[in-house]
C-alpha cells in the first residue's frame, strides 16, 4: 500500500505541494482531479522521487521511501506514466518497450506477450517509430512501457490529455482490467471528471496545491467537484 502523509514540496519560494496526503491500494483506483496548475504533477513526482519534499512521508508497502532516488523506487515496483508521454520519437515501438526493462533484474528483462494482448495495435507497428505513431497510440505506447516492469504501483498522469475518444476508452477498459487483477495500486490524475468518475474508487480533490475534497467515489458529490474543477 502506498501513504503519502503532509507532503510539502517548493520549487524556489512557490509552495507547490501544501500538506498532501494521499493513499493507495492494491486492486483500487485513486484519482487525483483538479484544474491545471493544481499540484497535480507535483504530487506525481514527489511520488516517484523526481523531486524532493521538503517535509512529510512517503511508504510503500511498508518501508520508508521518502528519500529514495527515482530509480531505487523504479526497483521497487513504482512506474510513471508521465504527462506528454515522454516516449523516444526516433526508436521503435519494441525499442521504446525495451527502455522500460531497466529497473529489472538481469535474469527477468523480457517483454511479456501480456503487454501485446493489452495493446494489440504495439505489435502491428512493433517496428515502427514512436515519432510515427498517433497521440493515441503514443499514449498506449508510453503506458505499456511503464507495464514493462511488472509494477505493484501504477501512477498515470493525465493519460487521457490529447487523445481521441476511441482510445480514451481502450485506456479506461485497460486501466480498469488492471485493478481488477487485485495485485496492483493505481494512482489517476485527471482533469476530465467523466472520465475519473467512471474508474476512482477513492479520489483527493486539489486546489492551489492542497486537498479541499477526499473520499470513497461512492460518495462523491458530483456537483462539488465540477464547481472546483471550472472555477
């Protein structure tokens, strides 16, 4: 289980972060809403350690990570989908799959045919660029490579951002079918309610970087969220 307690994270004098808590469990969707600018991204990557808090605690499955390194936490079953994709424009698609096989150890660097059977469409063009595929298929590209490392947390960034509805709701079904399997944790970050109502089992509402709404989805006022998230 991921708890992520009062996180205070700066960057210079701006107060991104402002005493954010939020938790994480296997087999549950935690989205984290809020207009842009919000602290959402930062929340992202005071998770995964791409930047530093300046106070609060971070624990995964039990153990202190708090000042861990991104790449000790990649190790310990922690992948990002990061906002933009961030995939390599000129490797192939299986190329761009094999960046992601870092984190394992020697003898488990493979590519399991699971990732294919998620997304069918990155074994059609397995040997096509990156730079040449479609926002959406870049999107599934950049998901199935973070799947790569078989991670027991799942964090994605706003993966909706850009996409076409069709692929949207591939991504939603794939998202869903992956908590289902009760092995892993997913952290969401949307902006687009509909989206995050479909899928959150739990959900943190932020606002000029602190939490003003938190709670199970069953009792998410839908009226109060949407006022937050068009103000």
């Amino acid at each position: 289980m991921l708890a992520a307690d009062n996180l205070n994270l700066y960057y210079g004098a701006s107060h991104a972060l402002r005493d954010v808590s939020i938790a994480a469990e296997p087999g549950r969707i935690t989205c984290v809403l809020g207009r842009n600018g919000t602290g959402k991204t930062s929340l992202m990557r005071a998770l995964v350690g791409q930047h530093a808090v300046r106070s609060g605690r971070i624990t995964w499955e039990g153990e202190d990570i708090t000042a861990l390194k991104p790449h000790d936490r990649a190790r310990r079953g922690i992948a990002l989908v990061p906002q933009g994709r961030e995939i390599f424009p000129r490797l192939t698609v299986y190329e761009n799959l094999q960046t992601g096989l870092a984190p394992l150890p020697r003898g488990e660097k493979r590519i399991e045919d699971d990732i294919f059977a998620l997304f069918p469409i990155l074994h059609e063009m397995r040997n096509r660029r990156g730079g040449d595929l479609s926002g959406g298929q870049q999107q599934q590209l950049a998901i199935a490579r973070a799947l790569v490392t078989r991670p027991r947390l799942l964090l994605l960034d706003e993966p909706t951002e850009g996409i076409q509805p069709s692929i949207i709701k591939d991504i939603g079904r794939v998202i869903r079918g992956l908590a289902n399997r009760g092995t892993m944790a997913i952290v969401l970050v949307e902006q687009y309610f509909d989206f995050a109502r479909e899928l959150a089992d739990r959900f943190i509402l932020l606002q000029r970087g602190e939490v003003v709404v938190a709670g199970d989805a069953s009792g998410l006022d839908s009226d109060e969220v949407r006022r937050y998230l068009t103000v």
